[in-house]
C-alpha cells in the first residue's frame, strides 16, 4: 500500500499507465524488453501499454532487437522492472 498525494491508503497496482507518450490511459500490457549492450540476457524492463498502443510499442522494441514477450500487466512480477 502507498499513500496518495490526499493521504488516502491506495494500491500502487491502480495506477498502471500506459508508457506511449501521451497517454494517460490504464495500461493491460507489460511489455518486457532489454538493450543486450547494456543489460544481462537475463534482465527485464518493463513498459506498459494500454490496448491502443500496444502494437506500436512493441514494434518500436522489436525494430531494435529489444522485445522479449509481452503479458497481460496482471502476470507482470515485482522483480519485473
């Protein structure tokens, strides 16, 4: 539980924003991804992507040789990230 800006208890898992520029809307999708010059084969990044933007996001990763796999935010671990 985090407290929010009005001193209200909240779940951080409420706030899963889409990570396209822009958007504010909730994201569904964790799509994780590494830069292999600069990660460990065995790290994941996390962005999230509303139903809008995913397809974008992903090409944007995979043009780069960054997409790893892509699940629903729900599947995403803590150590994702």
């Amino acid at each position: 539980m985090t407290d929010s800006p009005d001193g209200r208890a909240e779940d951080a898992i409420d706030e899963v924003v889409c990570s396209a520029k822009g958007c504010r809307s909730s994201a569904t999708w964790g799509l994780r991804w590494n830069n292999p010059r600069l990660h460990t084969a065995e790290r994941r990044k996390v962005w999230l992507a509303c139903d809008e933007h995913r397809g974008h996001l992903e090409h944007f990763l995979g043009a780069r040789g960054f997409h790893r796999d892509t699940v629903p935010v729900g599947d995403l671990a803590a150590s994702d990230g």
